[in-house]
C-alpha cells in the first residue's frame, strides 16, 4: 500500500514544489491542507492519489481521525503576523503534531526559521522575548514540538532566507521584491555593510524534504537540519546584483552600527527592538546543510541562478 502524507500549508511556494516533486518521485498518497482550493495551481483532476481537504488550520482538529492514519506529515503552514500568528504556528502547530499516532506515523517533518537559531543552531532566548508574532510563535512551537509524542521520528527544518516561485506556482516573498530590490542597487552599491547570511530556494527544500520522506535512513531524531546555500556576504551580494546589472563597484561609504544608529536617532525611524537586535548581529550564518549534503545537486547554489531568471 502506497504511504500516506499529510501536507499542511500546501498551497503555499514550497508547498507547490513539494508537492510536485512528491508526484514525480513517490506513488505516496498525498492528502492537502489548503485554507483556499483556488490557490492552488496544480492541476490534480486526473491524479486519483491527490486530496484536497479544503480547511484552515485552526480547524486542524477536525481531522483528528485521518492524522492517525498517516506515516508521514510535512508542516509548512504559516501565519506571518498578529493573534494569528500565535494560534496557528503555536497551539494548532502543537495540536497537529499531538493527534499523529506513534505506531503509525513514521516521520514527521516541522518547518521553523532559522531566525531563532544562532549560528550554532542553538535557540536564541531573544526570539521569545522581543521577537515579532511570527519569530517569538515559531519560538514557542520548537520546544512543545521537540517534546512530543512522535519527538523521536521528529525533523524540523530551519529554512534560511527563501526563493522560489513561477507562472504556474506561487512566489515566495522575497521573490515577489526581487525585482523592486533590483531598483536600489544603482544607489546601494556605493554603501559597503559588514554582514552575511544564506539562501535557498524552495525547489531545494523539497528536494530535501523529499529525500528525509524516501531515504531508508534519515538523521536522528530529533534533527534539527538548517537549509542554506554557501554564506555570501553583503559585499558580496551587492558584487553579484552589480554583475547582473553591468554596474561597477567603486567607492562605497561603511555602514558601521555607529552610523546606522545615528540615522535612526537623526530621522527618528521607529525601529523595534527586534530588529535592534538583528542590526547588532549582523551575521546570519549558521550549520547548514543543502541538497548536496545528501548526495543531491542543488538547483540553484548561487544567486547569479536566481537573478538569471528575473524577467
């Protein structure tokens, strides 16, 4: 009998890839949790193996009975601000994971942010403290989630800064701003900041994710995988956006936190403290591992990949 997977957050962007490459790899049943049918661009008429289940997520109790049928569940679903945010990534993210039954599910994958993670990937205790509804959520969730009663069949993937998008599927967010980003680069490139971080692209993620629901064997549980491509530093983002633009990199002015903090003061730029703590830290880097890790090739391993398809 083919394996069954429960989806949560499916017609999202890395819902979509998932998905679509679950179909091209696997004759696992695939059940959907959509809060809108009609986002999803996938056409599933002719695929007997595919059910969407038409429902928010806080409603998940609803589907008590069906959870405790599936070897595997994957949750990607989000809410990115305000109460929401706290009732759907906290208590009904917790409430998902409580309802699977230990002899049947097989593994269970979570999808946080490596935002709470330091570069250790330990958890940062600012993330609960002064994070915004969707970090000080995810925060929250991770610990509950790490405690639960399938904690030993747990993965939780930690997405870095994500990519992703087309015609036919959903655009991450920072995609969606790619090519308004684009704009400021004539203007940025004459400011060097002292920074770094990782990408990955949703396509990447799933086939990662894709591999911990295939593979004979899988890190131990609970993991906790953070998914980036090769740091790339500030200067070195600016370098490849003025590559692709045909724009030299000449004399740049250094945005120390000194002078960062002086503008905020001088223009009186509301500045939460939060994002304080983001401008002090400065590097976003962490233990990362990316398709290759798994004897996998990355689709896109660098931004000159991502940028070459900005139309």
């Amino acid at each position: 009998m083919p394996k069954k997977v429960f989806i949560t957050g499916a017609s999202g962007c890395v819902g979509h890839y998932l998905i679509e490459m679950l179909l091209a790899k696997t004759d696992y049943e695939l059940y959907l949790l959509v809060r809108d049918r009609s986002k999803l661009q996938i056409d599933i008429s002719d695929l007997p193996n595919v059910h969407v289940i038409e429902d928010p997520m806080q409603n998940i109790g609803n589907h008590k009975d069906l959870l405790r049928t599936m070897e595997f569940v994957v949750s990607t679903a989000a809410a990115w601000g305000g109460e929401e945010a706290f009732v759907v990534n906290r208590d009904k993210t917790i409430e998902l994971f409580s309802m699977l039954d230990p002899q049947v599910c097989e593994r269970a994958i979570y999808f946080s942010t490596a935002s709470i993670l330091d570069s250790h990937n330990q958890i940062i205790p600012e993330a609960g403290q002064i994070g915004t509804p969707y970090i000080a959520s995810k925060h929250a969730c991770l610990e509950a989630v790490e405690n639960s009663i399938i904690r030993d069949r747990l993965i939780t993937i930690f997405p870095t800064l994500v990519f992703g998008g087309a015609p036919d599927k959903p655009y991450s967010h920072l995609s969606k701003g790619l090519k308004d980003i684009l704009k400021y680069v004539p203007y940025a490139r004459f400011l060097k900041a002292d920074g770094s971080f990782h990408f990955v692209h949703a396509i990447d993620i799933a086939q990662v994710v894709t591999h911990l629901l295939t593979a004979p064997s899988v890190p131990s549980s609970p993991a906790r995988l953070v998914l980036g491509m090769q740091k790339l530093t500030a200067e070195g983002l600016v370098a490849q956006f003025c590559e692709y633009l045909n724009l030299k990199v000449g004399w740049q002015l250094s945005l120390n936190p000194f002078l960062i903090d002086a503008v905020i003061k001088l223009f009186r730029i509301e500045v939460a403290a939060w994002d304080r703590f983001c401008i002090a830290q400065r590097h976003f880097t962490y233990d990362i591992v990316a398709p290759e890790t798994f004897g996998l090739t990355s689709k896109y391993p660098r931004l000159a990949n991502l940028l070459a398809e900005v139309k």
